[in-house]
C-alpha cells in the first residue's frame, strides 16, 4: 500500500513537468532569398532544427525579382508547416513584408502597419498558436526600420508592447530584426514587459546584434538552449536566431 501511494503522489508530481510546453523559436532576416530566390536553402535549415515557430523578415512575395513565387508558401508545403504572410508594401507586381511558420494550427491572426517614421513603411504580424496539449500562445513576427534614431524607434515599438497585448494573460512570444543594440533604449524597454531568450552574440554580417527573440509574461519561460546559426554563411546578411525554450507556469 505504502508503494502505491508513493507511485501515486510521484505520478502527481511529474504531471505538471512532463505537461510543460517546450517550443522551438527561429527568428530569420532572409533579405529576400537573395541571390537565388530558391526555397531549398531555408526547407534544409528547418528539417535540420526542426523549429516550431520561425518568424521571417525581407520577404517578398510574388514580385519579379524573386520570379513570381511565393517562397513562405513554398517553404510551408514541403515542410508541413503553417504560413503566415503580412505585407508592409507593394513592390512591383508583388509584395514586401515579414512572414512566420508555425508547426501547430493558427487559430487568429491579424497585422497592423507600424509608425512611418524611416524610409520604409514597416509591419507587425499577430498569430495565435494552439500546441496538440491545448496551450495556447500569441506568436509576433517583427521588422523594425534601421534609419530611425532610437527616440523615434521607441514610437515604431510602442505596438510590441501596447496593454491590449497584455489583456488576455496569454503567453506572448516576439521574434524579429529589431535593428536595436541589446543594451540600448528600445532593447531595455521591450526588457520591462519581456524576457529576452537568446544570447548576444552577433547576427549581422559586420558584427551587430540585430536580432531578438523575447517571451511574456517575464519569469515564466526557461532557455533550453539559444544560439546563433552561423552555418547560413552568405544565405543572407544576417544569421539566425534558435532558441529552445520552455514555458513554467
């Protein structure tokens, strides 16, 4: 009897471990698939990493410099995941944006134009993502201008950090090119309503720190493991992010 109710009071204790979900983040600047414009690169980086969610900026979409194709699309049939694209602008007979992959089922989405404060209209894609145990977390694909100070930036990030973000108590997770330092003013701002959940080393071809994934609310999610992909070479300009993280309620 003694044995039974010790395997019964363990069995309780791991219950909610074994029930913490774990989640395989990418953040990419893919500087529009150039030079190639093919898939194939990207396809082999996921089926090695197997991420779970994979935020992507410099996507085009149908234009005539990447031959007309939709690359996320693409990506997402070989690949099985769910695709997810928001335009920023037109570009020729095409589209300019930032996309995300996602393994598990989107359920919402929506995105919104930032602040035009640079050269470039820039934008925010919002998901929800439904995991098969029925957790539920918000994903956010990024891309913020790099011609702007740091006082006007603080004006484009105000949307990654608005209180109607924080309404519903869902676990967030934000990924992008913030084209920010990671001890400078936006950085340590984003830092008072998230956790950053990768390191500091550089991901910007002349040594910068460019790219970031961070994770809400603050002291819930545990770094696995995060580093940066410099593997890719000269796939694009940047390099990419992966984290593995894990969500303790």
């Amino acid at each position: 009897m003694r044995t039974l109710y010790l395997f019964c009071a363990l069995f309780m204790v791991c219950i909610p471990i074994w029930a913490q979900p774990k989640l395989k983040v990418m953040t990419f600047n893919i500087r529009s698939a150039e030079p190639n414009f093919i898939a194939q690169p990207y396809i082999d980086l996921i089926e090695k990493y197997k991420p779970d969610l994979i935020s992507f900026q410099e996507v085009e979409v149908n234009t005539s410099r990447v031959g007309k194709k939709d690359i996320i699309v693409e990506i997402a049939s070989k690949t099985g995941m769910f695709p997810l694209f928001a335009p920023a602008y037109k570009k020729d007979i095409g589209k300019y944006g930032v996309a995300m992959l996602s393994r598990y089922p989107i359920t919402k989405s929506n995105y919104s134009a930032l602040p035009k404060l640079g050269s470039d209209p820039r934008v925010v894609l919002f998901s929800e993502i439904i995991l098969p145990s029925g957790f539920k977390t918000k994903f956010i694909s990024v891309h913020l201008d790099h011609r702007t100070s740091d006082v006007t930036k603080l004006e484009e990030a105000k949307a990654l950090y608005s209180s109607s973000l924080f309404t519903e108590n869902m676990p967030i997770v934000l990924a992008g090119d913030f084209n920010m330092f990671y001890m400078g003013p936006i950085s340590l701002k984003l830092q008072e309503f998230y956790d950053k959940i990768c390191n500091n080393d550089y991901t910007f071809e002349y040594g910068d720190k460019l790219d970031y994934i961070f994770a809400y609310p603050k002291g819930k999610w545990k770094i696995l493991s995060t580093s940066v992909l410099y593997e890719t070479g000269k796939l694009s300009d940047h390099f990419p992010v992966f984290s593995e993280i894990e969500y303790t309620p």
